[in-house]
C-alpha cells in the first residue's frame, strides 16, 4: 500500500517561496490546503545523514515563526531529556 502526500511551492521571480500547498488525498484532504511554512525532514538510515527542507513564504510574520519553531525546540528538548 502506499499513500502520497502533494506539495506545491509557487516561487517569484528571485526563486522565493511566494504560496505553498498541500494536499494528502488518502487522508482526507482533498482539496489543496494553504501553508505559510512547512519544515520537512528526512533520515537516511544507511548513510547516517539528514535531509531537511525549511520553507516560508513572504506571508509568514515573525511571530508566526516563533510560534512554529519555538514548541519545535521545546519538544526535542523534552525528548532528549526523556531519553536519559
């Protein structure tokens, strides 16, 4: 079985993020959805490396930025300290 997960980003002249969309069809979200910022992040097991890919539009205020990566360090934090 396999399920996708679409992401469109629409860049501007000087190749900024100018909109992001996604859309998840096989969970329910049909139709595309409007982001101001997605973070993804993908480990490749084998090589021991990370992938990750921080996006944000012009949109996006920097309050908004701290409400997104703020409980991000906040959670890693708790994790790590679980882990010990």
């Amino acid at each position: 079985m396999q399920s996708q997960i679409h992401i469109n980003v629409e860049l501007d002249e000087e190749k900024m993020p100018d909109s992001i969309h996604w859309s998840a069809p096989d969970g329910g979200v049909d139709n595309p959805q409007e982001a101001k910022a997605i973070l993804l992040g993908l480990w490749d097991g084998q090589e021991k490396s990370a992938l990750r890919i921080d996006l944000w539009t012009k949109k996006m205020m920097v309050d908004e930025m701290n409400d997104l990566f703020l409980p991000d360090i906040f959670w890693n934090g708790r994790y790590v300290c679980a882990c010990y």
